[in-house]
C-alpha cells in the first residue's frame, strides 16, 4: 500500500515524508528503503511492515516479532545537508522522536523510555537497577563524504505485544508498549503518527543546525552506572558510564585503572554495552 504523502507546496529540500509503504511482510524494511535510495528516490522515505522475516540489528544480531506486534518502520535521507561526522544524529533524532511518541500514545510519564547507547529504547525495571529493551535503532550509511550520501535509519519497537506471549528466553530482559501500559491495546499506526510527526519537526530543525543534545544526554539510561563494554576481541571492559558526547556521539566513561582519567568510545569500536552486575 502506497501513501501520498507529498505536497506540490512543500519547500524544496524540507525533510517531509515524501514516500511512504507499507508491507504485509518482507525480509527487512531497511533493505527495501536502501534501494529505494539507490534508485534516487528523495528524502524522507519511509518503509513500515507488520512483520519482517529478516530482520537484524547490530553485528548481525537477528530483529524478529510477532505480526502486527511491533512496529518497524525504515526510514531514508539524502544527508547531503550534514557534515559526515554528524550524520550519526539522524539516528539519534529518530530514537528521540519514537521516545517522545510512545509516551504520547500510551500517556506514560516524561522519560519513561529511555535510551541506551548505542541503539536501544529502553525502559527501568523494579527499582531501576535493571533495563528492560523495548526496541532497537539500526542506522546504515552509505557514500558519506561524496555527492550521493545516502542514510537508512530503522527502528523496531515492541507495542501491542501481551507480556504473557514473551518468548520465554527474552522475557526478563524485554517488555513492550502494551505491558507498560498495563496490557492495555496499543495503536500501532496511532504511535506511527505520532512519530512521524515529531521526526519531521526534528529533522527541521537537524536541519537548521540545531540538536537537542541536552534532550539526547538527558535520556541516557547507563549514565553514571557501572557497565561492560564488550570489545570487538571478546574481551569485556568494566567502567562507569559518564555520558555522551554530543559532537562525536561517542560514549563517555572513566573508571579504575584508565590512564588519563575520562575516556570516551565510539559505535565501531565495541560489540555490546551492558549494566555491570554489582
């Protein structure tokens, strides 16, 4: 099903939805937005399916959900309007926007859901010493640097999935939309709205030059806890988390036995981030 969302009195170059699909099924919404891409559809363009049979998320981790369970939703830019070294925002103006919009919709509390770097929303369990994940961002680029930079951000998030039909492996360390709301049903395409919404007037103002890194810092779930970070050989790193850089989006930490005191870590440079058990 094709959405006309276009508009002959947009402003050229305004980040508006201009294409906008949406799938019974398919393999991966981001694959499907990366070729729309390549063949030179413009910005923004946004693919959503009721059910992905392969999705993924970082370091070829798998993304599956039951249909009509979650929302997944792709979206393309042309971030020729962005240094290179800032195109990691779009990313985090995305998870900032489906924040602010599952909160909307399910009438939570302000900072409810909560980010985990590098690419999870997540929300606190019991007394806030444990995560729950509530979905996933995956970003990809390609071209940055040249004429044709080309960026897919997708997004999966848990929403109308009863916490009694958890897979039994997952169910301690997930939750959704809907069990947070106390199992009531949630509208996936009243949420998808919503964060349409706020993704456009986000991107103006990306756009514009300007970024809520106050907002994007403030949502951090792990700053000033202990964590892991799991390096890339298998080996684990345990420091506490200082926050978040919002120029190079890296991952500040410090912690005993680090020379020159706070460090920080960027996306390639490390597998996982987890809380440390204490």
């Amino acid at each position: 099903m094709t959405v006309a969302t276009g508009s002959t009195s947009v402003a050229r170059g305004a980040p508006r939805v201009r294409r906008r699909e949406q799938f019974a099924a398919i393999p991966s919404t981001n694959d499907v937005v990366r070729g729309w891409l390549a063949a030179g559809e413009p910005e923004i363009c946004v693919a959503v399916a009721d059910e992905q049979t392969a999705g993924r998320g970082r370091n070829g981790r798998t993304w599956t959900a039951p249909a009509g369970a979650g929302l997944l939703v792709s979206l393309g830019f042309r971030p020729s309007w962005l240094p290179p070294d800032r195109v990691w925002r779009l990313a985090a103006v995305a998870s900032l926007a489906m924040a602010d919009a599952a909160e909307a919709v399910t009438g939570l509390r302000e900072r409810t859901v909560l980010l985990k770097w590098p690419n999870d929303l997540v929300v606190t369990a019991g007394d806030g010493a444990e995560l729950l994940k509530l979905g996933g961002v995956l970003g990809e680029t390609v071209g940055l640097g040249t004429a044709d930079p080309r960026a897919v951000v997708g997004l999966g998030v848990n929403v109308d999935w009863p916490a009694a039909e958890f897979p039994s492996e997952l169910a301690s360390s997930m939750t959704s939309l809907r069990a947070i709301a106390g199992d009531r049903a949630i509208d996936r395409d009243e949420l998808l709205a919503a964060f349409l919404a706020r993704l456009e007037a986000s991107v103006d103002e990306l756009r514009g030059g300007r970024f809520d890194a106050h907002e994007w810092a403030g949502r951090q779930a792990t700053t000033g806890r202990p964590i892991e970070l799991a390096l890339p050989d298998g080996s684990t790193r345990a420091v506490i988390a200082r926050g978040v850089d919002p120029d190079s989006g890296a991952l500040r930490f410090d912690g005993p036995g680090i020379p020159g005191g706070e460090r920080s870590v960027v996306v390639g440079e490390i597998q996982n981030v987890r809380l440390a058990r204490v």
